[in-house]
C-alpha cells in the first residue's frame, strides 16, 4: 500500500492527515498539510498500517526531514494545494509498503476515482477511523461542480473559479465523500451530515484520489489529492482534489532532481 498517515506535536502526536508514498524517501500530500495552526509543522510519518489502534508488526514510522509547500499555494485561495514531505531516513519498501505512481494526463481514464483515509466515519465519532477506509466516488463535470461553489467562484478562496488544476469528484446522491481540513476546521468523512470540527482532530486531506492500474498489476496511480469540500458527504457536493498531472514538473524537480 502507499497511503501514509501525518502526524503532528513532539511529545504527544496527533494523527491528522493523509498522503501518499511516492518513494523511499517522499510523501505527497497537501500543502495545508504540512503545518496545524494548533500542533504546528508536521513531525511524523507512518506507512505499512491499515489500524491505527494495532499496527501491523511491518508498520514503519519515520520522522519528517523536510516540508515542501508548492510555491504558488497561499491562503486564502484554495489553488495549487499540493506539498511534499522528505523522511529522515527512506522507508524499507516491501510487499506491504510500495510507492505509488503518478497519473501524467490531464484526461483520467474511467469515470471514477478511488478516495482512502482514517477520517470520520459517523456523526457521534470523536475520532477518526481506526481502520483505513476506501470509498469509490465519481469525477463530476465542472458545470455540475460550479453549483455546489457557486458562492465561493469569484470570492477570496476561488477567486479564478475551478481552474484546470482541480478535480472534482464525490457523488451527487449524497452518503460518500472525504473529509478535508478547511480553514482550521475538518468535515466528516464517508457520511450525509455537513458540520465542522477542530482541526486536532482527523481528516483525510492530503490522501490520494487514485487509479487501480492493469500494467503494473495491482499497482495504482494517482490523479488527485485530496484537498477541500463544502457540505461533506450531502447530496450535490462534491470535494475538491488537486490534479497531480498539474503538478508533475514540480514533483520531480523536488524528488527527482
């Protein structure tokens, strides 16, 4: 699996968002990602788990090196909301632990995505999932995404509307979504209840939006990470991902170089 869990705090760590592992040493995830207004910068990354509560004895915990905001990311505006995070010492790829690719095309083959995360799965939940969970949602065309930011469009988060580095997806009968931290606050994850919580507690942002690839086998590739919402899980609101395609030259020149 790729998906790796960010922790933030030294002494006490609080687990409050996703990424993904795209090689030894790299985690892509989101820009508001790499800092808590409550915990401060992210610290920890752990891989290789699918519990929370029981890792399993190939879970791996690394401590974060380097935090990589993309340049043109700045609040208030919700663009380019993509980061990178370097670990302190490379992770012991195996069977259980394996970077992910990156999809390259603007065009994303199929009508629907892959979301997975520890975030909220019920209303009365203090915390989020203990196991990692995966919901399947379906990318929504921009006049039907345009609706559900109609308010937002023009205003200070989405002054340029949705640009071509966003996707949106989620399902517009409502019941499944992610859960993103929004401006120091994160929406509940894979449910139909619209309502916000402190951001100490946990969300799926920074998690991959994917693909299961044919060639390699069981191998998958990322189109989006999961970035922002409105209403989570309510019927006729899609979630915000960035498009990793957008992002490719930028990636590789911090990874890669």
């Amino acid at each position: 699996m790729n998906e790796a869990l960010i922790g933030f705090g030294n002494s006490t760590i609080s687990w409050q968002c996703g990424g993904s592992l795209i090689s030894e040493s790299f985690v892509l995830t989101a820009a508001h990602c790499l800092e808590s207004p409550n915990t401060g910068p992210a610290t920890k990354v752990r891989a290789g788990l699918t519990n929370q509560k029981n890792p399993e004895d190939g879970m791996q915990e690394r401590n974060i090196a380097e935090r990589i905001k993309h340049p043109k990311y700045q609040l208030p505006a919700r663009y380019h909301d993509v980061g990178l995070i370097k670990v302190n010492d490379p992770f012991d790829l195996n069977a259980e632990i394996r970077p992910a690719c990156l999809h390259t095309e603007n065009d994303i083959p199929g009508t629907k995505g892959i979301a997975t995360g520890f975030g909220k799965q019920a209303f009365e939940r203090e915390n989020g999932s203990d196991d990692l969970m995966k919901v399947q949602l379906t990318y929504v065309p921009e006049n039907d995404c345009r609706k559900t930011f109609k308010v937002d469009i023009g205003g200070r988060q989405l002054p340029d509307g949705l640009i071509p580095s966003l996707i949106c997806a989620g399902e517009l009968g409502g019941g499944k979504d992610t859960c993103q931290v929004i401006g120091g606050f994160e929406m509940k994850s894979f449910s139909a209840f619209p309502y916000r919580l402190p951001i100490s507690l946990q969300g799926d942002s920074g998690g991959p939006l994917q693909r299961v690839l044919n060639n390699p086998y069981c191998m998958y590739s990322i189109v989006g990470v999961t970035s922002f919402g409105k209403f989570c899980g309510f019927k006729n609101s899609p979630a915000i991902y960035s498009r990793v395609a957008s992002y490719i030259d930028w990636i590789e020149s911090n990874v890669w170089p």
